[in-house]
C-alpha cells in the first residue's frame, strides 16, 4: 500500500512478493450500548412559605434548595457510573488499525453512541403537597439515570497477510458530552392536572444543554485510547483497556495510554509554492500570507482500492481566505476533472471534510489559493478509498 511512501509486501515461500491489498488490513466493527438505569432518592421538600395559588415562579429560597437537591442527586449517580466503568452521556467512538512502527494505517469515521441517555434530560414530576388550600411542599420521588457500557462487536477481522504489520487495533473515544448546562440552573413548571382527580405538579430538571452544544462538545472533544486488540482479533472478547507498566522506585503501577496521533499514514502531497519553493504538508510548515500551490499528482489506484470515497483536509489558522481545490486525473499526463471546491474563511481548527464522492481516478493534485496569515499550518491530507 502506498501510504506515506510505503508500498506493504508479502513473500511467499517460493519468494514470490505480493502487494498486499489494503482492503484485507481493514477489519469492521460495530458499537452498541448495553443500557441500564441507576437510580437516587430526591427527598420530600418543605417550601420555605406556603403558596396560595399554584402557579410559577417559585420562591428564590425554593429554587436554591430544589436545585441544590438535584445537583447533590446528579453528583452521586454520575460517579457511580463512572465508577463502574460506564456512561452516562454520548460519546464519539472510531477503531484503528495500528502498524507494527506505531502509526495508523487507517481510522474509521467517528460513530456516535448512547444517545438513549439523552433521556437523562426529562423531567421529573414531583406531587406537589397540600395543607388547606395552601401548597406546602414536593413528595419524595426517584430520579433515574440511564448509563450503558460500550460493546465492541467484530464483523470481520484482518486478513491473515496482514497481521504480521499490524500491531493492533485500537478503538478509540471521545469525552462524554454534558448533558446539562455548565451553570446546572433550575428549569422547572408548576403544572395542574384537570383529567380525572385534580392534581398539583411539579416538573424539575437541570437545565439541558441544547442537541448542537453536544454536537459541538463531542467534535471538540479530543481523542483517547480506550480499547486495544490484536490483530488476530475475531471478536469483542478480544478488546482489553490499553495500560502500561510505569517503573517508580522499584514499583509498578499502571496508567491509561492516551492516543497521540490521530491521523497518521495517509498519503500526503508535497506541495509546490508559485515561487518553486517546497512545502510539505507532514512537516507542518508555516503558509506564507499569499498562498498559491499546488501538489504533485498523487497516485490512489489501483493499490488504494477502486474507487476514492473521501478527502480530509486539515489545517489550522486564523482569518484564513482559501479556497482548497481536489482534481482527478486517470493517468499522470492526462486532463484534469474538478472533484471538490471547497472555501474556508476565517478561523479553521478541526479537520475539513470534503463532500462524499465515488471517483476512480488513478491520481489526485491538491492546490490551495488565497491569503492566510503566517502561522496557518498545513498538515497531512487524508484520503479515504473504497
């Protein structure tokens, strides 16, 4: 496979070298959340005053104390659940297949799980208690809170070829997205039930951070190791949390390996400035102000698959003006053919994804044009094929 320069070989016994196809090295896995419910008691509550009439708002007092009771709530059930190892809020998930060097031959799209614990946001519905006709107080009720565990399934594994390259696949998390606002304030409505037996509610919740911030918390999050196998691996089973042995004094200890590279071995371009000065992408170089470049071809077929399915820009700047161009070519003599446009303006920091395709080109050139400030970095270009 020609990634980063490296064409994967295999030596048969009569000495015969095969190119390795890389789709063998890519196995498929799959992500479910085994879910289950913790619960904590919310004790009965007396308001500060008695109300006459059953109607927002509450009492400054009353909303205090009711929030500070279901922050304590909250505070209990979520360390249990991360005491057990589990999960109370979404996360992004994605394998990788890991060489024998340390670097990543490929990573998966990020998947998104446990979004049933989004239901950790509704309401709780307090009976509300009466003395006369004054409204005194809420009822003791339980608060539940929906976790899961994270199940690795394995659809298929790497080719037997393959293994003796890869030294694992490591799947890999983002951070759980919080639920509730970062002030965890008091959203609650005082409710009357007319159907049948007159009833007095009341309705309380921290107030929930918005479906976009968890979108956006969750693509800011960075990554981390949570699982590893070999590559031999057929099944979940196989998966163990990655640790590793710190020698202190004489003593052992063991702590989570953090993931420190994300995006390694795709096929990067090394990019030709206007002025015939180089700049490599991999190497992290600084774009000057004017920017105008274009890459070499880059060779995608036949050993990268059929067929390109994605490209992954990423670059990181402020108050950038660009506009970053993708064109096929079957042959490295032939015509061109635009296969993506894409503008950037203004502050980029996450990777940039152009639309999905299915191209069969034999060669991509890559070529950014505008103005971006100095310090605006080009790093490694991925692209996906299938």
């Amino acid at each position: 496979m020609a990634t980063g320069g490296f064409i994967y070989l295999t030596r048969s016994a009569q000495g015969v070298w095969t190119v390795l196809d890389p789709a063998d090295a890519l196995p498929s896995l799959t992500f479910t959340a085994g879910t289950s419910t913790s619960t904590a008691t919310i004790d009965a509550y007396t308001f500060a005053s008695p109300y006459s009439q059953w109607r927002a708002p509450l009492a400054g007092e009353d909303v205090s104390a009711l929030t500070a009771m279901l922050r304590s709530a909250w505070s209990g059930l979520l360390a249990d659940v991360a005491a057990e190892g589990r999960h109370a809020a979404p996360m992004l998930v994605r394998w990788a297949v890991r060489m024998v060097d340390g670097n990543y031959l490929w990573m998966s799209d990020p998947v998104r799980v446990g979004d049933e614990t989004l239901a950790n946001t509704d309401r709780l519905s307090l009976s509300v208690t009466t003395s006369g006709n004054n409204f005194t107080g809420t009822a003791a009720d339980v608060l539940p809170c929906v976790h899961y565990a994270l199940v690795i399934n394995v659809v298929s594994g790497i080719a037997p070829a393959w293994r003796p390259l890869v030294a694992a696949i490591d799947v890999l998390a983002t951070d759980e997205a919080s639920l509730f606002t970062a002030s965890r304030s008091l959203d609650y409505r005082c409710l009357t039930r007319t159907v049948g037996p007159r009833d007095y509610l009341l309705e309380v919740r921290l107030t929930p951070s918005s479906a976009a911030a968890v979108s956006n918390r969750l693509a800011a999050s960075p990554w981390r190791l949570i699982a590893t196998a070999p590559a031999s691996a057929t099944s979940g089973a196989d998966f163990t949390a990655p640790v590793e042995a710190v020698m202190d004094s004489g003593a052992s200890s063991v702590r989570t390996v953090e993931a420190v590279q994300l995006y390694g071995d795709p096929l990067h371009a090394v990019a030709v400035l206007a002025n015939g000065a180089v700049l490599d992408l991999e190497q992290e170089q600084p774009a000057a102000m004017s920017v105008g470049w274009r890459s070499h071809p880059v060779a995608v077929s036949p050993l990268m698959g059929e067929r390109v399915q994605r490209v992954v820009w990423h670059l990181s700047g402020e108050d950038l003006q660009l506009t970053l161009r993708v064109t096929g070519q079957r042959g490295i003599m032939a015509s061109e053919w635009p296969v993506s446009v894409m503008a950037v303006d203004g502050d980029i920091s996450q990777p940039l994804a152009a639309a999905p395709m299915r191209i069969a080109a034999r060669t991509l050139c890559f070529a950014a044009e505008g103005t971006a400030p100095t310090g605006t970095m080009f790093m490694k270009t991925l692209i996906y094929c299938r």
